[in-house]
C-alpha cells in the first residue's frame, strides 16, 4: 500500500511548493490513477513514494515504512518505470538487468526473474545493447528493470508516453496482468488511459488534490457526462488550450 500523509515538496528555501499537503492511499490489487496538466506535481509526488527525494513537509508511507527513514528499503519495495529512463546504451538487455538486480540485493539465479523475462517479453532481446532497442523495446526493458527485484508497489509515469497504438494496447495489458500482485500508482494526462486501467483516480491542480474517487464519481461531483469533462472544469485545460490558439 502507498499512503500520503500531507505531504508537502519544496525544492526551494522559499515558501515555494511544487506539492501542498496532499493526503492519498493507493491500495493492492487496485490501480490508482494520478491525473494533472504537466507541471501539476504529478512527478513530484511519483519520486516520492520511491524515495528519490524526500518530503519537505507531511510522511510518504510504502507497506507502513516510511520514505524519509527507511529510505533503502522503500526503493527495494518499489519499482519505478520512469517516462524518460536514462538506460546505459553500452550494457547489453541481460547485462543491465543482472545489475539492477544487485543493486536491489537480489541474486540473478533467483527463479522470479525468468518470469518476469517472460512476462515483459524481453528473452528475445537479452542479447542485444540497450542503444540499438526501438522506443518500445526500450519501453519493455524499463519495465522488466522496475519489476526484476520483485518490488511490491509498482509506479509509472506516463507510461504510454511515445509508443505506437499496438504497442499501448501490449503495455495497458501488461499493466493489468499485474494488478493482483502489486499496489500500481499510474501518472498520466491521458483519459483513455485512466478509463481503460484505473480503479480510482486523483486529481492534482497546482500541486493540490482537487478531486478523488472513481471516474464516475469525480464526474458526478463535477456535474459533467465523463471523466474528461469533470478534469477540464477541474484543471481549468479549456481553457489553456482556447488561450493558445
């Protein structure tokens, strides 16, 4: 489970905050969606949970440890699929999974792995150096690097980000196949991908939760037909968007 405790993020000295006492609990066996225009706080919140940096104010929680004390064993718990990985085109597939599994202290004989090989459908490229990968292969080797160690809570950002429409319909499926056996905290800004995956959604404005629920209920709070319709009077994107026209 993933639970905010009013947690606040300031990257400055300044009474600046990217993120302003938001509470959230993301539960196993659920997807939970986390919507907002770029620049809302979304990625802010996402390293978080897997203890990239640390909260300014308010607890992160990840199965009732805290992110800002026990900050090594958070990222052992959490798998993070990042919408711009910085993978090292040098290492081969198989050579770079073997390192990230160590660096998590996981054995590379450990028989999960080749489940996962195959589960992310990466065999067939484990020989190959990451430089020489299309953008979905690529996609795939993120995902088998956050899933490797067998992390309980699995968190993606923008996870659709750049693939073709084949290559989201793989991914949305191999999210879901998932979902029984971790907590999943998915960020996007895409409808189509919150109605197809996720159980419950939360909205952020200017680093604020503004809305939570179920798409329909955050729609019939908002007095709107649909999800997208209830973000825009959220958000404010009609907006943006009619001002830079």
């Amino acid at each position: 489970m993933i639970e905010l405790r009013n947690f606040s993020k300031s990257y400055s000295s300044k009474n600046s905050f990217a993120v302003k006492d938001c509470s959230m609990i993301c539960q196993k066996g659920k997807i939970t969606g986390l919507l907002g225009l770029n620049g809302a706080g979304k990625t802010t919140i996402l390293k978080a949970v897997c203890a990239r940096h640390f909260a300014t104010g308010g607890e992160v929680l990840i199965e009732g440890i805290e992110a800002g004390v026990n900050a090594e064993k958070v990222r052992n718990l959490t798998g993070f699929v990042e919408e711009e990985p910085n993978l090292p085109g040098e290492y081969t597939v198989e050579e770079y999974l073997h390192m990230v599994q160590e660096l998590h202290g996981v054995k590379s004989s450990v028989d999960a792995s080749d489940n996962i090989k195959d589960v992310i459908s990466v065999r067939d490229i484990l020989s190959k150096k990451i430089k020489t990968l299309s953008k979905g292969q690529k996609q795939r080797v993120n995902f088998a690097q956050a899933l490797i160690y067998n992390p309980k809570v699995l968190v993606l950002d923008e996870p659709a980000s750049g693939l073709d429409p084949a290559q989201i319909i793989n991914m949305r499926n191999l999210v879901k196949s998932l979902k029984d056996t971790h907590t999943i905290l998915l960020s996007t800004h895409l409808m189509q991908e919150v109605e197809a995956l996720c159980d419950t959604v939360y909205i952020i404005k200017d680093g604020n939760i503004a809305a939570s629920g179920t798409s329909e209920e955050i729609a019939s709070q908002f007095q709107s037909r649909t999800l997208e319709e209830a973000f825009f009077k959220i958000t404010g994107a009609a907006d943006i968007a009619g001002e830079q026209k």
